[in-house]
C-alpha cells in the first residue's frame, strides 16, 4: 500500500471533499481521485459511498481511515526518530579499545562527549587481535588496532606512531647512560638471557616483540603477562624482570625507580590507527566519532605526551 495515497485517503476524509483536501496536498482534484480509486482497487472495497455531494465511509473505509491514522502517527514517529538520530541527539557507539590505549585517547573521549552528549558511547576493552575479529565479524564498526593490519579487509585512521623503550630497575646491569648522561641505546640481542615482563598472549604488541625476539635469534623468557602499562611497570620495580613499553609511558615513570633505554637493532613501534571493515557500512555515530578523532590528532601521527 504506498503511503501517498493512505495520506490523501485520510486527508480527503478529514476535508469531505477533494477540492478541498487537494488544496491542502497541494495536487490537483483528479489526482486525489486517481489515488483514492488506486486504494480501492488494490483493497478490492470502495472506501467512501459518494452521495450527491456527501461523502460517507464504508465499513472498509472506516477501518482503512482508523488504521491509517496509526500508520501515518508511526511513520511521523519514526521519521522523528531518525531525524534526531540523523543530528545526533541520541543513538549508541561501541569502540573496540586496548586497555593500553585509554590514556592516548581519552582526548578523543572528552571531544565526542561533549559535542554529542546524547550519545552512548561504550567502550570494548580488549587486546588488538581480539578486536581485529569482532570487527571482522561485525559486532564493532569501529576498534582501536595496532598495525600493521591486512589493508585490503581494513581501512585505518593512524593516530600515533611510538618507539618501545626497554624498562629496567635501578641498579640493574642497565644504569649506565651515555657520556652527555642521555640513556643510551640498547641493542634487542643484548636482551638475550633476560626475564621479561610481556603483553597478554591477545595483544598484538605481544606477536610483534616475540617475533622481533625470534629474528633477533633468541626466544625471550616470559615471567609474566600483563595489558596495563602500569602493572607491568611495577612488576618490574618488585625485580620480576625487564619490559619493553611505548616511550610516551617510559616518561610517566619515576626516574628514581626506573632506567629506561630507547630499544635499537631493531626499532620497534608501537603503530596505533581506529580501523574499520573495508567497505562495511558506518552509522553516523561511528563517522562522527572518525571526525573528532581526525580533529582532535589534526589529521597527523601524533605524540602521546
């Protein structure tokens, strides 16, 4: 049943006549009888008993008249609804985000919130890889990845790109810095022999140290697992073993309890993007999300500091 001709039916029988409701759809008098006869002939019963100049509903017609005015209210409804939804006045998004990333995005958080308070935003933590697969199923639009990722199933934002620095405690075989006291640089193969403090086995930080580790011809020795920066800091300071963090959190430590040494031969990185499905559909809310994040990181990799 098109709407239109629902419409004009409900409009005609408010007015009692088709000059009238035609002046009010703005259409002429023989379309609102085209339309009327359409409706009839699809409903297979006259809706009105045209009576010299009266016009009296059928029973058909009552109900098509009662019914309609539901259906007209539920359309208006949820245009309504989508309006808003279209102007971000309410609605939903679900990030994917590494627990190790909330501090580089909180900027973001703050942005979004404040521009579309109306809107739920709820973040998924979890490791990389466990993101990268609900995105692939699609139970997330959007999630937080570390790169590099396949480019022909994901399309990416970059928001930073960070060396990863080695972490050590004081007094540790590694205090020495260079002649200007500057931390001096450590080469991955010296770190052969050493306990380390590692990323959870569902972060992809972990495959990439581990598989560095490997072509560097060594395979670490892992005392224990962690996706909180912090918490791995300090099982370092207790003397558990060393750890390899992004830069940015080496300088939040305290100098006094911590040596932190930028990791050389390799170089190592910490390449952090918002990815989605290749040519998967996003709502507004995930593309309004994409526009604060280009805003807030300028379009550029930036510096988590």
């Amino acid at each position: 049943m098109e709407l239109r001709a629902l419409r004009y039916f409900v409009e005609l029988v408010r007015q009692k006549s088709f000059t009238a409701a035609a002046e009010r759809m703005h259409v002429t008098q023989p379309t609102i009888s085209k339309m009327i006869k359409a409706l009839e002939l699809e409903i297979g019963a006259p809706l009105l008993l045209r009576e010299s100049r009266q016009l009296t509903l059928t029973d058909v017609g009552e109900i098509v008249y009662r019914r309609g005015l539901d259906v007209l209210a539920a359309h208006a409804e949820l245009q309504d609804e989508l309006n808003e939804l279209g102007t971000m006045m309410r609605g939903s998004l679900t990030v994917g985000l590494p627990p190790m990333g909330g501090p580089l995005f909180t900027p973001i958080v703050a942005a979004f919130r404040q521009r579309y308070p109306n809107i739920e935003l709820k973040l998924f933590e979890q490791g990389s890889k466990a993101i990268e697969a609900l995105l692939l199923n699609g139970e997330l639009e959007l999630g937080v990845v570390l790169q590099p990722v396949d480019p022909d199933i994901f399309e990416l934002l970059p928001i930073t790109s960070q060396p990863l620095w080695l972490i050590a405690q004081r007094g540790s075989r590694w205090e020495p810095g260079n002649s200007e006291g500057q931390p001096a640089p450590v080469a991955l193969a010296d770190l052969r022999g050493e306990s380390f403090v590692f990323y959870g086995e569902s972060y992809a930080l972990n495959d990439v140290i581990l598989n560095a580790c490997r072509a560097g011809g060594f395979t670490p020795t892992i005392v224990g697992r962690s996706g909180q920066w912090d918490f791995m800091a300090s099982l370092v300071q207790a003397g558990m073993g060393i750890a390899l963090l992004p830069m940015p959190y080496c300088r939040r430590l305290d100098p006094a309890a911590f040596i932190c040494r930028p990791l050389v031969e390799p170089e190592i990185h910490w390449n952090i993007a918002i990815g989605w499905r290749r040519n998967a559909y996003l709502s507004r809310a995930a593309r309004a999300w994409l526009e604060v994040a280009r805003e807030t990181h300028a379009n550029d990799v930036q510096p988590l500091a």
